[in-house]
C-alpha cells in the first residue's frame, strides 16, 4: 500500500462522479422536486451499502482512509469504468485493486442493465462462473451465489464438488451441462494460458472430482448449453426458462436473463417467483 492518501482529491473525484450519474442510469426515478444534477449523496451511500454520513464525509475529505473492500464498494455503486476505479483507489493510498476486487467490479454497461431489470431473474457472471451480483428473484431462483471464496466462487466448481449446486436443476439436464462446464473452462485455459487462474481451477477440479477428471480427458470444446433451462424450484415446482446472454468482452463478464413464454405456467410461476424475492430481499435489508 502506497501511504499516501489524498483525502481531499478523494472527495472531489467522489463529488464530481456523483454529480455526473443521473437516477435514469441506475433505475431511479427522477421525480418533479429533483433540482441539483446527479444523485443525491442518500442514493449514493445505499447503491453502496453504507451510512450518508460516512460517505458524506468521504465527500468532504475529512473521513478515515477506506479500506479496499470499501473502496470496490464505491465503485460499484458509483457505476465506476475500470479506469475511474483504478484511478479511485490510487487516490485512496492503494497502489492498485486486490486482484480479486478488481475481477468482481462489474462492468458499468451490465450494471446499467441490471439496474433496469430489477424485477426479472438475472445475474451477472465472471470469466471463470463467478457471479458477481444477482437481483433478488435471481436469488429466489438459484439461491444465494456471490457468498462464497476461494475456488468455490466458480460456478463449475461448485457443480463438481457441491452436490446442493445441483438440487435447482432437472437431473436430465446435469449430464449436459457438466460436459459444457469442462469445455468452457478449456476454453478458459486455452485463452489464459498455464499459470493462469483457469489452469488453477482445473487443477484444483482434477484432484477434487473424478467426473471432472473423466470428462476432462475427452477434450470436447466448443459445447454451449441449451437457451431453455429447467429448473426445479423447493416452492413452485418445475420451470422451463429461457435463458438470454449478454457479454461484455472488454471485462470477460456475461449477464443471464432468465424469462418465460408469454401465457404459460412458466410465466406465472415467474411472476410468483419474484414475489418471493422482493419478499426475502427486503426482509434481509431490515
């Protein structure tokens, strides 16, 4: 860590970002009383997940130096390119973002999307399955998936070595998507080379299960999963969703969406499914 906290530049750069995202760019509504541009320092601290006052004393630079975990915080909330990020935690006395807070900040142009869709299944992904964020009905539907560390943070991980990973997808569909799972971690390897954190994901997956390894050996690319997923919800029962992707390469992220056809059952169980997470979501935020 570079000792050198610039506690007022801090503040300035926090001021101006502020002033520079409108409430349509993270969903809000902009209402009739809204007079100075940009957010309000109250819809800022709780994109972030903190208090107004210490964030409106990161504004006024004459709060404590924030720790890292803090700063990423900010610059999800703020909706942050990776330059501004980088250039935020210079300012706050860190040389540079831990490599694992750099790969969770989203991409600002996902964010955007999800912001907009916060009443239908999505979740935004990593290179390697780690979900990086996830609106409340996603939740409902897949459960909780950006709590974990370590290896456990990709999905293909989990799916090889956590038997829960499966219990919300039909059984008919796990021998399909394992093989997928392994071709696009190949795939990883392939683009990022040895030594990289793919290899040492494979590497950890080929000592830990022997249907990976198996698979592994078959050197099978290029296999995609299906656009419909069927899941097997503990409350509502069976769901056939169609599954819409959205990449962002720059960043190596991806976006799922998760809707149903107009008029089904599906489409029912979905409205009831998000009941169920706006539900759980603000029984959690109490």
């Amino acid at each position: 860590m570079d000792r050198t906290f610039d506690a007022a530049t801090l503040g300035a750069f926090l001021r101006t970002r502020r002033a520079a995202l409108q409430p349509e760019d993270v969903g809000l509504r902009r209402g009739p009383r809204r007079r100075a541009p940009g957010l309000r320092r109250e819809e800022v601290a709780e994109l972030c997940s903190m208090s107004a006052d210490y964030f409106a004393r990161l504004e006024r630079g004459d709060g404590p130096q924030p720790s890292e975990p803090m700063l990423a915080a900010v610059a999800r909330g703020l909706r942050l390119t990776p330059d501004e990020r980088d250039h935020l935690f210079l300012l706050a006395g860190y040389r540079t973002a831990r490599r694992d807070l750099r790969a969770g900040h989203v991409s600002p142009g996902l964010m955007r999307v999800m912001d907009r869709i916060a009443d239908t299944p999505a979740q935004i992904m990593g290179p390697l399955g780690e979900t990086l964020l996830q609106t409340p009905s996603a939740v409902a539907l897949l459960g909780e998936q950006t709590r974990y560390t370590g290896h456990a943070r990709s999905a293909p991980f989990r799916w090889f070595t956590d038997p829960d990973a499966r219990e919300r997808y039909h059984p008919g569909d796990h021998a399909g998507n394992s093989r997928v799972n392994v071709a696009q971690l190949r795939a990883a390897v392939t683009r990022d080379g040895p030594g990289s954190p793919a290899a040492d994901l494979v590497a950890a997956l080929r000592a830990t299960s022997a249907e990976f390894d198996r698979l592994w050996e078959r050197h099978e690319v290029g296999l995609r999963l299906s656009g419909t997923k069927r899941f097997v919800h503990p409350e509502i029962g069976r769901l056939d969703l169609y599954c819409q992707l959205l990449l962002e390469p720059d960043e190596g992220q991806s976006l799922l969406i998760f809707t149903a056809t107009p008029g089904t059952a599906d489409q029912e169980k979905l409205a009831l499914l998000t009941v169920l997470g706006t539900e759980e979501f603000t029984v959690g935020t109490e």
